[in-house]
C-alpha cells in the first residue's frame, strides 16, 4: 500500500532579513549592510526587524541593479 506524501511547493519569501538576504547573494552580512547604506538595498523594517524585499536581491542576482 502506498502512502501518499503531501509535497508544499517551495515558495519564494516576499522580504529577507539581512543575514538570509547575505546567504542569498553569496556575501557577508557586512557587505549587505554596505548595499543598505550604499542605496542598492532597500529596506523596512516591521516591528523591529529589518527587512529587504525580496525583489531588490533578485535584481542584484539579475545585475540590473
């Protein structure tokens, strides 16, 4: 008998923490900072977490930032 397995599609985050959003490009936390006070990355932050949109690292991966 098989058992079915319920497989949750991988879902893109809408926002990263700078810490995951330097995962994400290859680059140290510090470097992150740097594209945040350089104007590359922009950020938010939501009761005390900063955050990054997720579309500003795809455009850095892109290069079209």
């Amino acid at each position: 008998m098989a058992i079915e397995q319920k497989v949750k599609p991988k879902t893109m985050p809408l926002a990263y923490r700078p810490g995951a959003a330097a995962v994400a490009l290859g680059v140290t936390s510090r470097t992150v900072y740097r594209m945040i006070d350089r104007g590359h990355l922009r950020t938010t932050k939501i009761g005390g977490v900063r955050l990054i949109p997720a579309e500003d690292i795809q455009a850095i991966i892109a290069g079209a930032a």
